[in-house]
C-alpha cells in the first residue's frame, strides 16, 4: 500500500527537492487511500455489530462458536487495517508539513532553518516531520521549538542574509513597543519598498546612458 509513495520519498533523495505538484499528487493518493482504510474499517465494525445481534439470540453452543470466530477474524483485520491507517497518517501528516515548507521555502530561505533542514538525511527529515504539526501563520516559531534553534539565532541569521528583513523586524519591533501604529508601521515599509525601486530604476538608467 505504502509502496508508491515510498518510492517517492527514497532514502537517497532530499524530499525538499519534490516539486510542489508531485507532493500535491502525494497527498490526494494518501487522503484517498486514507478514506478506502476508514470505509473497510466501518464496515467490519457493522458486521461485528450484527454479528453481536445474532449471538444474542443463538440457539446453540455451535453456532455461538462459528459467530465468534467469525468476529476473531473481523477482529484481527481490523487490527490490521487499524495499523495500516496509523502508518498512513503518518505519511500523511509528513506530506501536510512537507508542503507548508515548499509553499514557505523563501521566508525559510532566509532564516539558519532551511540550511538545518537541508543538511539533514531524509530518514532525519521524516523523522521531524511526521512528529509535528506545521501550519503557514507559525511556520518558523513550530520548526525553530522542533530544532532547538533560538530567537537570537534566528534574529541574527536573518539580518545578515537580507537587510530588507532586518528593517521589518526593527519596525515590528517598534510597533511592538507602542512607538508606532500599525498604519504607520505600513507606510514605513511601503515607502521603503518605493525608495528601493526608484534607486534601482536611477542606478538602471545611469548604466544605459554611460553604455
């Protein structure tokens, strides 16, 4: 059953190189195959159901037996399934996050996390991965508690590799501290927005004049 997708996510291959449509296919197979296990499952617990009906009202100690074990072999595949469909979502659970961190990969780009997460082997990585619940709004607070990484780590990372960031942080930082409102917090960061495009198109029209 897990064969597939196992072949998807090989021991030599970095599952955070999966373009997003293969993982997107991934996870419609694993949610379909998750509701094929959950129908077999309620429909071995209607048979035990009516199963127990009938040994209500048995009229011997024979058919009382042939019911029982009818309900042992119920019973011990439903054990089975039940293990399937643990496994199952796991390998969901893996996917659901892989994907927050593909639709994520350049806020994480910018952060030491997407290094952490690249140097680790894929075992690594499914081990974390299935062990957690990642959603967009906290995406960076929920890996950095999971990998051990700090505030100041993060903070600090992230600043060096793109000063756009550092300005933002310094601006939450002072809405934060009540030194500014949120309106002017975003006007802040649109007119920098700005003021980068118009020193972009002045540095691009001074290279054409001087060619």
């Amino acid at each position: 059953m897990l064969g597939k997708l196992k072949s998807l996510f090989s021991k030599n291959k970095n599952p955070l190189d999966m373009p997003l449509d293969k993982l997107n296919e991934s996870k419609i197979k694993l949610d379909i195959q998750v509701k094929k296990l959950e129908d077999e499952l309620s429909k071995i617990d209607d048979q035990i159901t009516i199963l127990f009906g009938k040994a209500k009202s048995s009229k011997s100690k024979s058919e009382e037996l042939t019911i029982a074990t009818k309900i042992k072999t119920l019973s011990q595949r439903k054990k089975q399934l039940q293990n399937s469909h643990a496994l199952l979502n796991k390998q969901v659970r893996f996917v659901d996050n892989l994907l927050v961190i593909k639709e994520n990969e350049e806020i994480l780009k910018s952060t030491p996390l997407w290094n952490t997460l690249n140097s680790m082997s894929p075992q690594e990585l499914e081990n974390y991965l299935i062990n957690m619940k990642i959603n967009s709004e906290n995406i960076i607070g929920t890996l950095n508690n999971a990998l051990g990484i700090t505030d100041d780590m993060l903070s600090s990372a992230s600043e060096e590799h793109d000063e756009d960031i550092a300005d933002i942080l310094n601006t939450i930082h002072a809405v934060k501290e009540g030194e500014l409102d949120i309106d002017d917090a975003k006007e802040i960061v649109s007119d920098e927005k700005k003021q980068e495009k118009e020193d972009d198109f002045e540095k691009e029209l001074k290279r054409i004049l001087e060619e």
